[in-house]
C-alpha cells in the first residue's frame, strides 16, 4: 500500500470526536490524503410525516439521554449536523488540511459511517475513543468498538481524553 488516499473521520459535535477530526486531519496531511468529515443524523418520525426537527436537546431518544447523562453521544436531527461539520472543517483547516469534504450521513453512527466508508472507498477511519470503556459504552455498544469490528479497512481510534 501507498498510504492513505482517502480519510474519514466521524464527529458528533463533541469534545472528544472533534479532538480525533484534528488527529484526522494531521494523517491526511502527513500522507497528503483527502480529508472527509462525516456526521451521522438520524430523523425523527413524528405524527403525520417525518420531522426535521430535533429535539431540545438534540438526542433522537432523549430516554438513552436521561439513563445515561453525558456517557450518551449525540443522535442530532439534520439541522444541527451542518453546523457541526462547519465546526469541524474549521477545525480540520487550522490543523493544516487542504483537501477537506464535509457529509451529514443518514442513520444511526456506526452502519452509517461503515456504509459510507465503502460508498467513498476510503483507506482509514478515524473515531474518538469514547465509549470504549463506559457504562454507555457497555450497554449500547460503542461506536468506536462497533465500527472496529464491522468496518473493513483501517481505523485509528483516538485516545482523546485529558
């Protein structure tokens, strides 16, 4: 292998996942590689048709949010995904990245990311590793674990806590 041609990175808004976007963008610059930052959003289904409106709190199922505090990772609405991708593009340039795409995918984080790494053909995946070892993480299952198992390329998992 060359290197890595391509590069995505999921974020959700957090602190955390905007730390492994800054990591992401350092290795597609180190291997002059496209950087792609993906932000899965799952649309709520209200009476009479689907809403594109998220909750308060931006939490799809605001029962995980209350069960589980701030272990929860985000499940936003389309209309906030936008501006955590803006967010994270920024972030991405000032770490030196040139070649940056920003996608809002549909679905729940970890078939969407998986899916959306096979559609671009992308070489490495990179996620925040929290989750890993919570009680969120335990009970729902990760995204950073969940997608190191069923994604078929490379993943860097970011250790992104203090």
């Amino acid at each position: 292998m060359d290197g890595y041609r391509t590069v995505v990175v999921g974020t959700d808004g957090s602190d955390s996942s905007m730390r492994a976007v800054v990591r992401a963008a350092e290795v597609a610059v180190g291997e002059n590689a496209k950087l792609i930052i993906a932000s899965a959003h799952v649309e709520t289904v209200e009476k009479g048709g689907w809403s594109r409106v998220p909750s308060r709190d931006h939490v799809a199922d605001p029962r995980a949010a209350d069960s589980l505090g701030s272990e929860g990772y985000m499940l936003h609405g389309n209309a906030p995904v936008y501006g955590i991708l803006r967010e994270a593009k920024d972030k991405a340039r000032a770490a030196g990245a040139d070649i940056v795409e920003e996608h809002a995918i549909g679905g729940a984080p970890v078939p969407a990311l998986v899916k959306f790494v096979q559609e671009v053909n992308a070489d490495l995946l990179v996620v925040g590793d929290v989750g890993l070892d919570s009680v969120a993480g335990r009970l729902l299952g990760s995204v950073p674990a969940e997608v190191a198992r069923r994604a078929r390329i490379d993943i860097l998992i970011v250790h992104t806590a203090d």
